[in-house]
C-alpha cells in the first residue's frame, strides 16, 4: 500500500498573534510513504523520517522498511511552515500505513512536541485558520472564520532565514506596555479578518512583539513594506521570516497588487517571487494507492 499525504503551506503569527494564530495556504508538499520489500537507511535528523519514526516508536513498530519520497512546492527556511509540513506529512503517512492507531488530536499533540509550538501545526494538519495554545501540555486549537474578500499575497525571497535565528533575535522580556499593545492589536486583527473588515485588520496588524526585531534580519523589508503606502493593504512577516504576507481587501485588483509588489521587490537586491494564494480549507489530506477519494486524517 502507498499513502500519500498533501500537507498545506501555512503562515503564523500575522502580526500580533506570536505563536498562536496561523492559516493554511493554497502551496502544498506531496509525501508518499511505503514499506519497501528491504531494509532502509535513513538519516536519523531527516525530519521526515524522524517525525514518522515517531509514531512507529509510540506503537512499537518496526521503522526499518519505511520508505518515503517528498515533492513540492513549500520553500524551506522561508517563513511559510515547511517544517510543518515535514511533521505532519510523516506522522499522517506513518499513522494511516500503521492502520490509524491514533486519532487526529493524538497527531496534533506528538507534532507539536516535535515542532515546538502548534501555530503552524494546527493549520497544517486541519487547514484553514486556527487559533492555538498549550494548556498543561495539551494543544488547544480552535478554528477561526476568515471573510472570503481579503485577499493574501506573499513575497518569498531568494534567500533563507533560520526559525532559530529569528527566535534568537527576540528580547527576553518585554514590557507591560508592549503586551497590552500586542493583547489589543490581537483582538481587533481577529474580529477584522472574521468580518473582513479592513479598518479593523489595519489597527490589528501591529506588532511589538516579534516584527520590529526580525524586520531588521530581512534584506529589503523596508522597500517591500512601503507597498503599504501606494496600496490599501498589510504587510506582515510571514512566520519567522523572510517570506512577507500581504492581506488586502477584494478593493485591490490583484494582478495591480502583484505586479506593484515586483516592482518593489526588484530594488531591494535580492530575487522575490510573489504569489496570490487562497486559504486553504482542508489541511492534510491522505490517498490511498493513488486512488480513491481523499479523505482527512
Ligand atoms: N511562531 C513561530 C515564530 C513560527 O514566529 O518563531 C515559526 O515557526
């Protein structure tokens, strides 16, 4: 039997929201996972083999004929869950080889404590908008409406930024002014994007968290942002960077926005690609033998 999981892109902390919001994205990695008539090595570091290792550990099964192939189209290292994508690929693909022995929320929880943080996990592995917490070291995820008319943009650049960098770059404390700013920020970003009201996602999307400190790390974030000035729109750094993500409301043509954006992105000296994406609903989604309607985890 082969199984082949889809796993979506997926963008977090939009702004404000620092570990505990993020969508999934219409770019998507392909696994396919098999047991191969012999014995096979792997690197033990590679996540995908680490993560689907996992779940055969966790149900005592041999891992040692676990075979997997990965294609697609989710950068690594560019702020958009790519790491995501690896985790829950392997536990979903390793899960349904296995015969289901754990439930959706199981694999929720075992990918989080690989990925450190569920806000890229919980849209990865249910698609659409989720906002995410720990609770005495359970995730707690909940899904969030986004209106149909904003629509999201991203700027990938040519070059990559490290989650660990990125984290490293963060102050160790902040002050109570800084997380009142966040707290309220947060509120007004999620009851714009819920209603697709766009005076509200322009007071939301504010950060002192997380952005004033990685903005510094991205060559031409300056540039990229000033869109902002020309266009009615957000610009945010997509996960821990580098790759951007503009929200914009259905008042903006879209090929205008990419085109503008390009334009931007060619004086900043490095390389950018822009994409328009759509959310994306379903998450992972797994087939059998290449055949066969999808079905969720
Ligand atoms: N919330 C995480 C961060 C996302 O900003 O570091 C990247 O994995």
């Amino acid at each position: 039997m082969k199984v082949r999981v889809k796993v979506p892109a997926t963008t977090a902390n939009l702004g404000p929201g620092f570990d505990t919001i993020g969508l999934a994205l219409s770019l998507h990695n392909e696994f396919t996972f098999f047991h191969s008539p012999e014995e096979v090595h792997h690197d033990p570091d590679n996540l995908i083999y680490h993560s689907a290792k996992y779940i055969y550990d966790r149900v005592g099964a041999p891992v040692d004929r676990l075979q997997f192939t990965v294609a697609g189209e989710v950068p690594m290292s560019r702020g958009l869950g790519s790491s995501a994508t690896c985790i829950v690929g392997a536990m979903v693909g390793a899960n349904e080889l296995l015969g289901r022995p754990f439930s959706r929320e199981e694999l929720l929880n075992f990918a989080t404590e690989v990925e450190g943080h569920p806000d890229n996990i919980a849209p990865a592995l249910y698609g659409g908008c989720r906002i995410s917490t720990m609770e005495e070291g359970r995730v707690i995820t909940h899904p969030l409406d986004i209106a149909p008319s904003l629509h999201f943009f991203v700027a990938i650049p040519n070059f990559p930024l490290a989650t660990s960098v990125a984290r490293e770059a963060l102050p160790k404390a902040l002050s109570y002014g800084d997380a009142v700013f966040n707290i309220s920020r947060m509120v007004f970003l999620v009851e714009g994007l819920r209603l697709g009201d766009f005076q509200l996602v322009r007071m939301g999307a504010q950060d002192r968290l997380h952005e004033p400190y990685r903005s510094k790390l991205i060559r031409g974030y300056g540039k990229m942002a000033s869109i902002t000035g020309e266009l009615d729109g957000v610009v945010l750094i997509s996960g821990a960077g580098p790759t951007l993500l503009l929200i914009a409301p259905d008042t903006v043509e879209p090929e205008a926005a990419m085109e503008l954006w390009h334009k931007k992105s060619q004086e900043t000296g490095a390389s950018w690609e822009i994409k328009h994406l759509k959310l994306d609903p379903e998450g992972a989604v797994v087939t059998l033998d290449g055949e066969g309607p999808a079905a969720r985890p």
